[in-house]
C-alpha cells in the first residue's frame, strides 16, 4: 500500500510535468493518446504493486502461523514457570504460549511476565546478601546478634558479671563489655554459665569465631 501511494504520487508529478512540456508542440491526437495512456498506466500499476504487497503480506502471516505451530509443538507441554523462564523463548512468544496454551489473557500474561522479573531480581539480591554476610562471617567471625545476646537469661548474666568481677577475663578492661560465648552459638555453644564470660569489644572481635 505505501509503495503504490508512492507511486501515485510520483506519476501525477512527472505526468503533470511531462503534459506541460510536450503539450504544447502536440496535436490533438498525440494529446489523446498521451492522456489515455498516462490514465492506463495509473490505474493498472498500482494493481500490480498493490498484488506484489497481498503476497508479501500473506508470506509473512503464513511463516508467523508456522511458527507459533512450531513453538506449541515444541514448548506446549511446559508449565507457566517454565515458559517464563526459559531463555530460548522471546518475550513476545512467552506471551503467546501464555494466552494459547494455559489460557490466560494478554494483561494476564503481562502481568505474570513482570512479576517473575521482579521476582528474579529480588533472587539475585538476595543471593548477593548471603555471599556478602557469608563473607562477613569469615572475616569477623559471628558475632552474636542483639537478640541472641538478649536471649542469655538475667541470672546468668548477674553470675558471670560477679564471677569475672565486671571486667574482661583476658586483658583485664572495664570498657566496652560484651557477654561473650565461649563457644560460639554457631557452633552449638549455649547460654549457660559456664559457657558465657565477659570481654571487652577488642578481645572479643580478636577472638572472632573460634573456640577459645
């Protein structure tokens, strides 16, 4: 359709130019046949190129419907999941074998598109975070959390602060307590007396995750 306005176009100017300038040294007759075959050749090209254009057109629907046969053969037994997340199928054909296959609209299947991207995205975080903390760990050791150090019972807590007389059992600091497990919670160490004492931040970051 475009090629045959193109071409209406450039016919009407080059056969206008041409009338203008041949017209006046033509006979009638030669102006007759100049106007029927300049009407000729309007009229019947444009068919032509209009026909060339259906057939393209037609081409190209059929390798489309080919191609969706194809994928439904080869990916209509995958669940929703897996559709979405296959990478050997575009995003257009995710859409398609969403609506054929399992039935779901066109918003539908949009709108399960970008929930797994938000999804995947919030995997990949979340992976990250547990290699950084698992990095942590074995750089600094495992240092009790605020709610483990809360979970040491209060009696527990009065008997090691008299015992260890309020300062940190291996340099002898007063600032900066911790209530430290001799062995680590980590390791299975629990929050008994015997295994809680006191150090200060230094000695107990020195320590980190080993068995003292």
């Amino acid at each position: 359709m475009k090629i045959g306005c193109a071409y209406t176009l450039l016919f009407w100017f080059f056969w206008f130019v041409g009338g203008v300038l041949v017209m006046p040294e033509m006979g009638s007759i030669a102006i007759s046949i100049y106007v029927v075959l300049g009407a000729s050749l309007y009229f019947f090209i444009p068919f032509f190129v209009t026909k060339e254009e259906e057939k393209g057109e037609e081409e190209r629907l059929k390798a489309r419907f080919n191609k969706r046969q194809e994928l439904q053969k080869e990916y209509g037994h995958l669940s929703p999941e897996e559709i979405i997340f296959n990478g050997q199928i575009e995003y257009v054909d995710k859409l398609f074998l969403l609506e054929k296959v399992h039935n779901y609209s066109n918003d539908e299947a949009e709108e399960l598109y970008d929930a797994s991207r938000k999804e995947a995205k919030k995997a990949k975080l979340s992976e990250v975070k547990r290699k950084i903390s698992q990095k942590a760990q074995e750089t600094y050791g495992n240092i009790p959390s605020d709610d483990e150090r809360k979970s040491i019972p209060d009696e527990v807590k009065m008997y090691v602060w008299q015992r260890d007389r309020g300062k940190c059992v291996k340099c002898g600091s007063q600032k900066n307590l911790e209530y430290d497990h001799d062995i680590p919670v980590s390791k299975g160490g629990g929050n008994t007396a015997r295994n809680i004492r006191i150090l200060c931040e230094n000695c107990n970051r020195t320590k980190s995750n080993n068995i003292a």
